[in-house]
C-alpha cells in the first residue's frame, strides 16, 4: 500500500535575501505563478469543503481565462518566456525518450508541447506519433485549431479516470494536475491503464531549490514507485532554481 501523498506544496521560509530574480519570488518559481490562488482551493480540498470535481472545476476556472487571454502559444501552455526559454524548460524532458513509439501528454493545453516534441526528437533522429489529454473543452478546441492534422488526437479528458482506446508507449504528467492527495491514485492509474507494456510514465517538468535533495522524486519512491532515471537543468533566469523530471517505467 502507497504510503500517503502530503498535502501539498509548502511555502519555502522568506529570508532577507529571497527578492524577486528574474521578476519572480523563490516561492513564484516553486509553487509557480498565481499560487495564492491555487493554495485556498487546495486547503478546500484537504477539509473536505470540496470534492475533486470541484476543485478541478475552481482550478480550471483560474487557468482557462489566463491561458486562452494569452498571446503567445507558450504563455497558452502557461509558460512566460522566450522561445529559447522554452525550450531550455521543456527539451530536457525527452531525455527519458530514446526510441521511436506513441507520446501522450496530459494537461496538453494548445498542444505547444507535442508540436515541439515531435520537432525535437526527430532532431535526435526519434519519431514520436503525438497525442494530448486536456481536461479543459476550450483549451482542447485551441489546441485543435492551432494543429488541425493532429485534431483527433487531443483528447478531452480528466487523467484520474480516463480509460484510453489504446495505451502509449510514453505518457508525460504533471503531479499538480490533481490534488495533493490523489497524486498516487494518479500515477498508479496512468501506469496501469494508459501506458502500454515496457512503456514509461514520464513526470515533470518541476522546480526545486538548486543544491536541494529531489522532494517530489524521492516522495514518489516512498509511495511505493520505483524511479527508473532523473533529470535536472538549471532554471535559465533565477539561480536559486533548478527544473527536475524523472520517469517511471512499466514492464513488459
């Protein structure tokens, strides 16, 4: 049996010298952007005050405004930064991809990521066969427009108990996607039943402070996870910052 999820996120202590780097707090980089928004749903949650239909109802209702009154496709993905930056974020996670094979990504907002994915990886000579996973209608039709050859492929869905048609050989989550609590159910799910044998389940991106133990990492392992490889970046504008992923994989 997993041991338990913690609650959630926790503040980081504010010290003399946490100002902002970049235009960000210590606590903007870790918890991300608009977290004094996120933590009351979050404590909702925990009291019972809410159940998860209502907290993803109240999550969504933050993001969906902010990411489709965007400009940019990857403010749409919710990240604020260069192209350059952006791929500085998010190429390393494909470092868990080494062969060609089928590639979900949950939470796919406008589908940036898949479109980047699959440019990226054929670089390293990989071909990936893309698909997205979005529990909000109106970012899945976003991400529909913005890629019409790949619109039957962005699947409107929530990852705790969506059932695929067909498993994926790489599958890309967030553990912020559901809460704090359910974040074992959501892994043991997603190997379970959406990726396929000898396939891996590939968490992240996330930040943590630079020099700091692997939080998140080490408290998958202790829900019972077996962390097959890790990778780690510097965050590209705040020092203090590194950007983690690692991956679990499921046997044949």
């Amino acid at each position: 049996m997993p041991a338990q999820a913690r609650s959630g996120p926790t503040l980081l202590p504010v010290t003399a010298d946490d100002g902002r780097v970049g235009g960000s707090t210590l606590n903007d980089r870790i918890l991300g952007r608009g977290w004094q928004r996120f933590q009351p749903i979050e404590a909702a949650f925990q009291r019972g005050e809410i159940d998860a239909a209502e907290w993803h109802a109240r999550i969504g209702a933050v993001i969906g405004p902010a990411y489709l009154s965007a400009t940019d496709p990857r403010a749409q993905s919710g990240f604020a930064g260069s192209p350059a930056e952006w791929e500085s974020a998010r190429r390393f996670l494909f470092a868990a991809i080494r062969r060609d094979g089928t590639f979900l990504d949950v939470g796919c907002a406008n589908g940036l990521l898949l479109e980047c994915a699959v440019r990226w990886l054929a670089e390293d000579g990989v071909t990936i066969e893309p698909f997205g996973l979005e529990i909000l209608p109106e970012l899945a039709a976003l991400a529909r427009q913005r890629l019409p050859n790949w619109a039957d492929r962005i699947i409107i869905g929530n990852a705790l108990d969506w059932m695929p048609h067909r498993r994926f050989d790489f599958v890309r989550t967030g553990l912020e996607y559901v809460p704090a609590p359910l974040r074992p159910q959501l892994l043991a799910h997603l190997l379970e039943d959406v990726v396929a044998p000898g396939g891996r389940l590939i968490v992240g991106a996330h930040s943590e402070p630079a020099g700091s133990p692997p939080d998140l990492q080490s408290e998958v392992s202790d829900w019972g996870f077996t962390v097959a490889g890790a990778a780690e970046i510097p965050h590209t504008k705040d020092y203090r910052v590194v950007r983690r992923a690692f991956w679990l994989d499921k046997p044949l």
